[in-house]
C-alpha cells in the first residue's frame, strides 16, 4: 500500500494523454485517505449487516463510496468539461487506483472520460440516464456481433448473462465491455457488493486495468495509441477518442 505522499507524487504525470495530448489537471486525493486505504480486492464481501470488514474507519474521510475522495474535484471540473459528476468521478478515481497499482503507466483521466465519450456519451447513450450510483437506466447494450453489417462475428461467452444474448456476444455498459473482457477485468470499484460493467465505477476501473494490461506506458506516443487500439482497433475509433482526451484536456485548464 503507497502512502499519501507517494501517491500524490506519482499523480503529477497522470495528466497527460500520450506525447500529443495536453495536459490536464489531475483529481487529488481526500487529505485523509489514499486509493489503496479505500480499495478492498475484487473479491472482498460486503459484511451480512452492511458494512465491509475491510473498509476505513478513519471518521475524516468523506461518506458513501469510494469515489467521493474526488467529489469536489468533479463538482469543480464538471461545467468546465461537460461530463457529469457521477462520470467524472468514477474516471478521476480509477486514475488514482490505476495510479497506485501501475504508477508505471500513467493513465490519465481525460483518456478515460474520451473512451466513456465515444463509447456511450458518459451511460447517455440510446436514451439512458446515468443514475447517482453510477447505474446506467436503461441499461446499455451494443449491437449483436453476428458477422454482419461490417461487426465482428462473436459467439456468445457467457450464455447471454451480461447482454442478455445467448447466440452471439455484444458490448454492454458505459465503457462497452464485451461480456469475455468483463469476466477478466471485473472489478468492484464502489464496493457495493457487486462487479457490475453498467456501473460506470466498476466499468471505468476496470477499462483502465485493461489499458495499463501488458506493461504499457501512456505517457508515450506509442504505449498510448498502442492501449487505444487494443481497446478498438479501428482508425476512425482511435482518433475519435484522441480528440476527445485533448478537448477535455484543453478544457479542465480553466478550472482552478
């Protein structure tokens, strides 16, 4: 486990999306608490009375779940970037929990956020509500990856559990996870009891454990399209995602 200091000293390069993109501000940690202190393994149950045996007891750390150790942080970047606050602080904490676990591979928030732009507008797309738990109502499911149409062929991988389909697999949630991509990088990020991929925290958590897989390092040029296209291998998706990374890049410069 890092403490605080370390931490914040390995979040000063988490700002920057490749060689190319700009820099942006970074979420800081709550002056009481480190990502570590806060993060229980995937597989840690929440105790019967609900209450987890293995969250903090310190009385200085902000209530509810994890995520709100960059609340006011979103409060504050959120006019400036149009991305909500529920959005904004799934993607700023899994930044700092990536930045603890994998200091090596400076993930920064805006690459998350353009990956939750064009993936699904941030849980709004085909009409959903990104709901206060991070919950996407209703839940958001891609299109059948039956060959056709210029999609993938995929059968089904998990006898339609995650995308209610089981002929062929389809990408659900805010970060668009393909059901044999979840079951690998599942993560329980607000420790509510579940690893959910139509829970943006679960899903932006483990969208940034997949990007960081392999020893990349997104702080170059390579190491950054490198995770870009391992996430969508189309040119048209990659740059898509690198313009938006550098607009709220640009963007969260005028906030304080």
């Amino acid at each position: 486990m890092l403490p605080l200091v370390a931490i914040v000293g390995l979040l000063a390069a988490t700002g920057a999306v490749g060689n190319y993109a700009t820099r942006a501000s970074v979420p800081p940690v709550h002056p009481s608490a480190s990502p570590s202190d806060q993060a229980p393994s995937a597989d840690s149950a929440p105790d019967p009375n609900g209450a987890n045996p293995d969250a903090p007891s310190d009385p200085n750390l902000p209530a509810g779940p994890p995520q709100n150790v960059v609340a006011q942080w979103a409060k504050r970047m959120s006019p400036a970037v149009g991305i909500s606050e529920t959005a904004l602080k799934a993607y700023g904490y899994a930044t700092l929990r990536v930045a603890a676990d994998a200091p090596a591979c400076h993930l920064a928030w805006t690459t998350l956020a353009a990956i939750g732009k064009v993936e699904s507008d941030h849980g709004t797309a085909n009409k959903a509500t990104l709901q206060p738990d991070g919950m996407t109502q209703p839940l958001i499911v891609g299109a059948p990856l039956d060959g056709q149409g210029g999609r993938q062929l995929v059968p089904d991988s998990d006898n339609g559990r995650y995308d209610g389909d089981r002929v062929y697999d389809r990408a659900v949630g805010p970060m668009q996870f393909l059901p044999s991509t979840w079951l690998r990088y599942q993560t329980d990020a607000d420790q509510d009891g579940r690893s959910d991929p139509n829970d943006i925290n679960d899903a932006a958590l483990a969208a940034g454990e997949y990007l960081c897989a392999g020893g990349k390092d997104l702080a170059t040029v390579g190491g950054w399209w490198g995770a870009i296209y391992s996430y969508n291998q189309l040119q048209a998706y990659a740059k898509s995602v690198f313009d938006a990374a550098n607009d709220y890049g640009l963007r969260s410069r005028s906030v304080a």
